[in-house]
C-alpha cells in the first residue's frame, strides 16, 4: 500500500475457497510470512461451511454447494488433487463424511 499510494485492496474472489486470505493480509502487513492454514483449521471451515448450508438449504440442498467450494479449499491440503477428486467424487453425505475423516481426520493429526 505505501509502495503504490492505493488507499485500500479488495479481495473478494480470493476469498472463494481461501478464507484464510484475510489472515495471511494481516501477517504480510505486520511483515510476516503468512501462515498456511492447519489441517485443522482446514476441517473446522469446512465443517462450519457445511453446517450453515444445513441450516441455509437442509438436507436436500447442502451437499452441492458445498462440493463445489470444498474443491477449492483442497489446494490448501499436502495432498491437494487427492482431495479435490475425493470430494469431486462425494455425491452423498455419508461420502463427503467419508473424505473428510480419510483427508481431515487421525493421519493427518486432527481428532
């Protein structure tokens, strides 16, 4: 922001599939290197974001939208295309469960 004399940035699209942006702004402001976001951390936004298309859509309507961001979450992952296929192929709940405890979950150090 000094360097160009801009008054502000936005993010918007950034944002999609990458929440975290808005962490790693504030590290590289204060002149730190961003932080990737947790395994963890990874599980938690993906499980609020499934619980708000619950409430949002119910259980007919949650499991599409959310596939579609989820995809994107996935390059955040040590074994990103893995997961964007797994959830590219998670057509049911129990399948989308399924993927996050095998990508998510105990051998990734979560749970």
């Amino acid at each position: 922001l000094a360097e160009t004399g801009v008054d502000g940035v936005t993010l918007a699209r950034g944002a999609i599939g990458n929440p975290w942006i808005f962490r790693s702004c504030l590290e590289l402001a204060a002149g730190r290197v961003p932080t990737p976001p947790s395994i963890s951390e990874q599980r938690e936004v993906l499980e609020a974001h499934r619980d708000l298309l619950l409430e949002i859509h119910g259980e007919r309507g949650w499991l599409t939208p959310l596939r579609r961001h989820a995809v994107k979450y996935a390059r955040h992952h040590p074994d990103g295309n893995a997961v964007r296929d797994a959830f590219g192929r998670a057509h049911a709940p129990e399948a989308f469960a399924a993927v996050l405890e095998q990508f998510y979950g105990s051998e990734y150090g979560v749970g």
